[in-house]
C-alpha cells in the first residue's frame, strides 16, 4: 500500500505522492489506473516529489491522466509546493525543478504564488483551418504549448470537438498543443475554457493555459499587468508579468492549492 494525498488547484485535481526515498515507479498503464474516476482515486493527472538534480529545493514530476509524462503543470505546480511544504516542513518560498525549467513559488495560506518560466516560441495572428471554418489562432509555450482563439461567445463553444480538432492540428504537430478559448470580460478580466492534452478533454482549470491565454491577450489587445482569468471551476487566478515588446518577464501566476483527503492504494502491476 502507498500513502497519497489529493489536492486540487482551482479545480484541476492531482494525486501526490512523496518519492523522495526514489522507491515509486510508475508505469503509465498504473498512472491511468490512479486517475481513473471510477477505479482508482480520480484526478487529471499525478504529481511526485523528488530530491533535486541541479540544486533547488525539489523536483516536480508531472503525469497526465492518460499516463504521459508532462514538461509542466501549472495547477498542478502550485499543489506540488503546497504538498511539499507539508510532508518536507521545508520553507513557505521554495525552488522546484520541472522538464520545462526551476520555478519558484510562495505560500500563504492556501494561496500560491509561482514565479514561472520564460514563455516561448509566440506565434501571434495563424489563420488555420479548424473544421469548416477559417479561424485566427494565437500559440504561445507557457511550459507546454498553448493555442487560445479569443472568442464572443463561450458557452456556446463545443470545447471537446473544437478543442481536440486544435489539439491535434498539422500546425502543432509532432507533440500537439493544449487549446484555449477566452472571453473578454473587460481590459483586466478574462474567462477560459480549455481542452487539455493527455486528459484530452476540457478541465475545469488549466494553470499554464491561464497564463498563455492571459500573456496572448495583453498583447493582442495592449493590457498591462496583472491580468484577473476567471476559469470553469470558478475560481479567478491572477497573471502577472512585465512586458517588453513581445517578451514577457517576472511571470507569475497566483491561485488557490487545496488539500481534498489523504490515503493508501494498492498499485498493480
């Protein structure tokens, strides 16, 4: 039997396991097992504390629901740093190491704020095809890569078939892209939606999809920081950054990381 907890951030949810003794390893076929919601614990994805390997504090291991490794999670970072100040008694600012570089973060209470990586590889203004119609998308790499098409209507969109139809574009191709649909609210206010790859399906929170959509619209529509996102869960996360031209700087995304229950599984084979 292994201990776990599970926390959700915002409402994207994640079994934690503490493996800094190195003693858990993980098959995709059991990480599918764990998140399966009907056989297992349930959750979008599984997150593993591990010793550091280039001098921070941790580092984070991310797997999505379908049992693939993942360079980032930001929802998932901030339940990482919350989990491991809890089990480690390590200090409430702390440096963890991801696939997609180290993140520092703060704790207050159940609030966590993130320092993240640089964004990369923009791609503003793709006219592409998605289905019957032609449609302006926007791409940025927020750790993991990100397409976000800025939309009137929300809930009118049909996130599972439009979401993988951009999930899966010759455009994002080899690894695919994570999809997001945004709302303006007002200049300081947006609302997402997001299809997520590897859960390949909507989730009701997306951290790095939050700041990939919330960076897309300070540049597309000239908004300075911070940058409130309200996601489907219904929490409002706030993005913020310092911008130079097209380069973001000093990213960070703050939001709600909680402790749901604490257990032991059985881990087949």
């Amino acid at each position: 039997m292994v201990k776990f907890q599970k926390m959700n951030g915002a409402g994207n949810d994640f079994v934690m396991f503490d493996n800094r003794d190195g003693s858990l390893h993980l098959a995709a076929k059991q990480i599918e097992q764990i998140c399966d919601r009907h056989r297992g614990v349930g959750a979008d994805g599984v997150l593993l504390v591990e010793p550091a390997q280039a001098g921070a504090d941790f580092r984070m291991r991310y797997y999505n629901s379908d049992g693939g490794e993942a360079e980032m999670c930001g929802n998932g970072a901030r339940c990482f740093a919350r989990f491991a100040h809890r089990v480690t008694q390590s200090a409430a600012h702390l440096k963890f190491e991801t696939a997609a570089g180290v993140i520092e973060a703060k704790i207050t209470e159940n609030q966590v704020q993130l320092k993240m990586s640089a964004p990369h590889d923009l791609r503003l203004n793709l006219d592409l095809r998605v289905g019957a119609e032609m449609s302006q998308i926007h791409f940025l790499n927020t750790g993991v890569p990100h397409a976000v098409e800025f939309v009137d209507h929300l809930e009118r969109i049909s996130v599972r078939e439009r979401g993988s139809k951009l999930r899966w574009h010759e455009a994002f191709q080899p690894r695919g892209t994570n999809a997001n649909f945004v709302k303006r609210l007002s200049d300081h206010v947006i609302a997402i939606r997001t299809f997520e790859r590897g859960v390949e399906d909507e989730t009701l929170a997306c951290g790095t999809g939050v700041v990939a959509s919330a960076l897309l619209h300070a540049l597309v529509h000239g908004i300075s920081s911070p940058i409130s996102v309200e996601v489907r869960g219904g929490d409002t996360l706030e993005v913020g950054y310092r911008r130079e031209g097209e380069y973001f700087h000093d990213v960070t995304l703050t939001g709600p990381a909680d402790f749901v229950f604490e257990g032991e599984i059985e881990i087949g084979g």
